[in-house]
C-alpha cells in the first residue's frame, strides 16, 4: 500500500459512487461514477443540438438524469470549449463536443470539463474521471454513497 501525505489525510473520501448535484443544468442529484482509470468526465446527452447564444458557440443539450428512465428530461445550453476524439473503454473513438460546469458533491462544489455522450446504456449517468477529481478527494473503491443523498 503507498504511503499517505499529510495533504491526501486532509484531503475527504469518496467512494466509488457518489450522488452529485449538477446546479448549472438543473440537476439537483444525480449519481455518478468516479472512475481514477478514466482521463475525462462523461455526462449522458441522449440528445446534442449546437447553437449560438450571444455570439458564442453552445451545445443544447438533454438529458435523461436518472439511471434506467427516460423521464424526466432537463434541457440546458452550455458554452462548447473544446471538440475532443475520446477512446471508451471500449476502446471506440467519438468525437465529442467538451463543456465546463460546477459539480457539488456534498457540501463541496467545484468546476469541471464533461464530455457529453449517450450514456443510455450505462450504470450512471455521469463518469467523474481522475482531473475533475484530482486534489479534491481519495477514492476508497470499497466505498459507496459516502457523503449521501444530495437534497
């Protein structure tokens, strides 16, 4: 087992699975997956429409924030800041449209990037990947749920 840093005992724990709030797309819970293997974030979009909003190149986006349903539907419009070919686990490249947003886990909120793509056939809606986690916590992956339901 590696050696802990006063900084990682300073730092909270997380387990493997998480309830996060997504505030900016109106997502007050939504259970996410912290996955350290994965280099970005994954929201599920079961649907991506660019569009322009003040000059700026956007995305609208749809979502389906509960594992397993398709209701109910939140739509949102977010600034694109990047397009990305990203390799799944799979091993399978997509070209993504990259957006940034606030998570909250717990009583911590912080910026992240998310790729956007459907996750339908997913466990979680949402793959928090190792730098949207990076500094902010450890993940114990014998733990699940450890800050509790958002509400």
């Amino acid at each position: 087992m590696g050696k802990q840093t006063v900084k990682d005992q300073e730092r909270p724990l997380l387990g493997w699975r998480e309830w996060v709030a997504l505030p900016e797309f109106g997502i007050p819970s939504l259970k996410a997956k912290l996955d350290t293997g994965a280099r970005t974030s994954a929201l599920h979009a079961f649907a991506l429409e660019p569009v322009e909003r003040d000059g700026r190149s956007c995305v609208r986006i749809g979502i389906h924030p509960l594992q397993k349903h398709s209701v109910p539907e939140v739509w949102c419009v977010a600034p694109i800041t990047d397009r990305r070919w990203i390799r799944d686990s799979g091993g399978h490249c997509e070209l993504r449209y990259i957006v940034e947003t606030t998570v909250q886990i717990g009583n911590a909120a912080w910026r992240i990037e998310t790729s956007l793509t459907d996750r339908d056939n997913m466990m979680f809606r949402l793959l928090l990947g190792r730098t949207a986690i990076a500094g902010h916590y450890i993940v114990d992956p014998a733990r699940s749920y450890v800050t509790g339901r958002i509400r």
